[in-house]
C-alpha cells in the first residue's frame, strides 16, 4: 500500500488507542479519522474488531469521492457516512465522534453548550450548537449519512463557520468534532517536535566552534513563545484580505520557508535563529485552523463538557507531523545530512504547498 496511506493508518491507529485511554469513550463507541484531500481519501477504524487486536494495518481506507473502501476487506466504522458528509461539506482534516459522559447528557437532554468560560471561547466561537433531532424517516433509512447531513444542515442554517465552531452535538446522540486541516496540523507539530533536533545539527556544523551562542532547547522556546503573537497577527490580516487568500498565502510561505531552513543548516547561526523564528511564526499565522491544534497536548487533564469535545480536534495531523518528519529525514539520508533536513521539512511542509494548487483544482477559492 502507497507511503500515505501506511502513514495515515498508523495515525489513525494511535489516535483511535488515545482515545480509548482518554476517558473520552465509552465501551468501544468512538471513533477518530483522519484525511487525506490530496490523496482523496479518508482513513477509519474498522468496525467489529477488538481495540486491544487492533493494528495500523486494520484501519480502513474509504474514498472522499465515492464513499467506497479502497484496498481493505474489513468494514470500516459504522459512524463511516456521518464522517464522509463532514469532510465534503467541511474543510476539515479530522473528525472525531465520541459518547463522553457529559457532552452525550448534553446532547440528550438537546441543550447546546453556552460560552460561559474563556477556555471554552478560546476554541469555541460561541455556544456548541446542537442539531435538530432526525425524523423517523431519517432515522429508519441511512441513519449515518443522515446524521451527518444534519448537522451540516445545522451549520448552513445557521450560518455557523465550522472552523470557529469546529463541533456540535447531535441531538438524543452524542457529539462529533472536527479539527484542523491536517496538512498544517502536520507542519505545526512535526516542526515542534524536530525543532531542537534541527538546531543541535546545525551548531554542530558552525564554524568557528562553539556554534550557538545560547542552548539549542532556548532558542527553540524563544521562537515558539514569539510565533504566538504571530497567530493574533495572523487573524487581523484574514480579517482584511480575507480567511481563504490569507491561509493560501500563509501555507505557500510556511511550505518555502521550511525548505529554505533545512538549506540554511550549516549558514551562520543568527540567519539560522532568525530563520527558524520567521517560520514559525508563519506556520503559527494561520491561527483558525490552528486553534484545535494546540488542545491536542493534553487531551487526557481535558474532561469537562465542551473539554471533552475540542480536546480531540486536531489530533490528525499532530499526530502524523512528526512521524512523517522523522520517516523523511531517514530515507533521506538520516540527521547528519542537509539535503536529509530539507526534505524533511519539504515533507511536512507539503501539504500546505500544494493546497493553493488543491484549491484552484477544486475551485475553492
Ligand atoms: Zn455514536
């Protein structure tokens, strides 16, 4: 099976285990996937097998187009459609479906969750609305499929972005989440993770000799610490240019500074710091997208209603960054090698460079 696919499946197989020790789920009801648009696919857990016999090799790919399972004989989760209608109707790179306690009691009893703390509003634009309940009809045919409708019905009606609200409870069931576009969740966390790493190979490649004049783990934090600023400042621009021209102009830029970065190893040190600052402050200047993301550190301390639900968003792409990165940098020629360096963040940098391509295929603009 092709490279992104095994990759995505391995993702999907931890996040689906992580979310089984979160707390979040119940018995064996949750579900996370993960997608790929470029490769025009999403990948599932399977349904009817175990938790504990389940391997990387068990998640089930299924077409973005077609709905259909490519290259699997196992049946792919029962919530499949629900998650289908998501990715068509949303820009989104995961979804997530659980029946944790207290956002499922919301859902039952049909109460959305009102804003009233400021770490809810910190990754909810508002209240997390709930959908009309389904007919019978709805109910009797095409249950999944119709439950997805509905809640993208909910979002049109009204006129909900789901990137600031990204999830909702489905009434008298439980609620669904989505997350980030997986492409830059990947850039963020797989940039995170492989920052001080980068910088410990390039002082070692600094002439004269002691390279950096200040810890590797130090310029690191001082980079993430300045990049948050970048996010504020990246709001104010989408408001003025637009959301859509803003986080294709944002990606275009985070994907060539990446690559310009891994070339820039052995250069001197300042242009490596100011380098390394610059992106990730653009990787950071797409704040929408972003603020799934960053809840995905610690899903297991997040527990309360609306915890329960951003908690997971985002998860998709957090989770592949860094293995992707470290796969790259590998088959590229490991981490004493430049060109191994830049193709590593070419790697993960590459969803965001392709997606303006992406959206003039698909006429998204
Ligand atoms: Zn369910």
């Amino acid at each position: 099976m092709n490279p992104t696919i095994s990759a995505l499946q391995e993702a999907v197989h931890r996040a689906n285990l992580e979310l089984a020790t979160s707390g979040l789920v119940m018995g064996t009801f949750g579900n996370v996937s993960i997608a790929d648009r470029r490769a025009g696919l999403f990948v599932i857990k399977p349904s009817g097998v175990a938790y504990d016999a389940l391997t990387p090799a068990h998640m089930v790919p299924v077409s973005l187009k077609s709905g259909d399972v490519i290259g699997s004989s196992l049946r792919p989760s029962s919530d499949t459609l629900t998650h289908l209608e998501l990715y068509r109707a949303f820009d989104c790179g995961a979804v997530v479906h659980t029946h944790s306690e207290f956002a499922t009691l919301f859902a039952q009893t049909r109460r959305s969750i009102r804003c009233m703390g400021t770490t809810h509003a910190d990754y909810f634009r508002g209240d997390i609305p709930v959908t009309r309940p389904l007919r019978p009809e709805e109910v009797a045919d095409d249950y999944e499929r119709n439950t997805g409708l509905v809640i993208v019905e909910t979002f049109r009606e009204r006129e909900l972005d789901p990137h600031q609200v990204p999830g909702v409870l489905v009434a008298n069931h439980a609620p669904f989440t989505w997350g980030a576009d997986a492409a830059h969740a990947m850039e963020l966390f797989g940039s995170r993770s492989w920052m001080v790493a980068f910088l410990v190979f390039s002082a070692g490649l600094q002439t004269p000799a002691p390279g950096f004049p200040w810890h590797a783990a130090t310029i690191a934090a001082v980079a993430n610490l300045v990049s948050v600023s970048a996010s504020i400042l990246g709001n104010e621009i989408a408001l003025r240019i637009g959301r859509r021209p803003w986080i294709m102009i944002a990606m275009a830029a985070s994907g060539t500074t990446g690559i310009v970065l891994g070339l820039s190893a052995p250069w001197h040190w300042a242009i490596v710091a100011a380098l390394l600052v610059v992106y990730s402050m653009l990787v950071m200047a797409e704040s929408a997208t972003l603020t799934a993301g960053l809840v995905a550190a610690a899903p297991a301390e997040l527990r309360g209603a609306a915890m329960g639900l951003y908690s997971l968003a985002g998860f998709g792409g957090g989770l592949l960054g860094p293995v992707v990165f470290g796969v790259a940098l590998d088959a590229a020629g490991g981490a004493a090698s430049v060109a191994a360096w830049v193709i590593a963040y070419a790697a993960i940098g590459s969803g965001c460079l392709a997606a303006p391509f992406v959206a003039r295929l698909y006429g998204r603009g």
